[in-house]
C-alpha cells in the first residue's frame, strides 16, 4: 500500500471490513457537507452504493466535476464497476445526508 491508499490517506471514510489475498472490502463514508483527503485506489472494484447524495469528485489536478443526477438518477442500491483509480477526491454536497457504499477491491495477482 502506498501513503495515498484510500484506508492511509483517507481513513475518517475509508474503512476496511475484510481483506485478504483475493479481495479488500471498503466501507466508504462521506459525512454530509465533508470532503476527504485526495486518495487512491489500486485495484479495479465493485461499488455498491446504498445512500448516494449529490457529489462533487476532485481529480489529481484539483479540476473539480458535479454529479447531481447521481443521487436522483439512481435506483438505491446502485452498483458500478470502477476501475483503479488514480489521486482523487470526493465531496458529499448534501447538508443533510451521509454518501454511504461498500467498495469490494479486486486485487490483481
């Protein structure tokens, strides 16, 4: 893991539930009106994502991109395959609501 691992760089949403050889299971909690730390994910994923609220995602640059139509377009729960992910960050728009998923990292042998 390197000092920018989503568990290192962001710990207050990045949570881990269960690791091993195979997977690494993420609970990821973005309270409302917070943004976290830039962070990375190494390995390609499935986000299941129960508790989604309008989101403003940080690229390495800091150029910043709006997803309202997240939270309303959206079936809850959702599910998505993300890629790995480079320096990034997320900040939950809501005032009132907590971003909430659980990111299953499939670790590449």
């Amino acid at each position: 893991m390197t000092n920018t691992d989503a568990v290192i760089a962001a710990p207050d949403s990045h949570k881990v539930l269960l690791e091993n050889d195979n997977v690494r299971v993420v609970e990821v909690v973005v309270l409302p009106g917070q943004k976290e730390p830039m962070h990375t994910h190494a390995w390609p994923s499935v986000m299941i994502v129960d508790s989604s609220t309008n989101i403003r995602y940080y690229d390495e640059s800091g150029k910043d991109t709006e997803y309202p139509e997240r939270a309303a377009s959206k079936e809850k729960p959702f599910v998505e395959w993300l890629g790995p992910e480079g320096l990034h960050a997320v900040e939950n728009l809501d005032q009132t609501k907590a971003y909430h998923a659980i990111r299953v990292e499939i670790k590449s042998k």
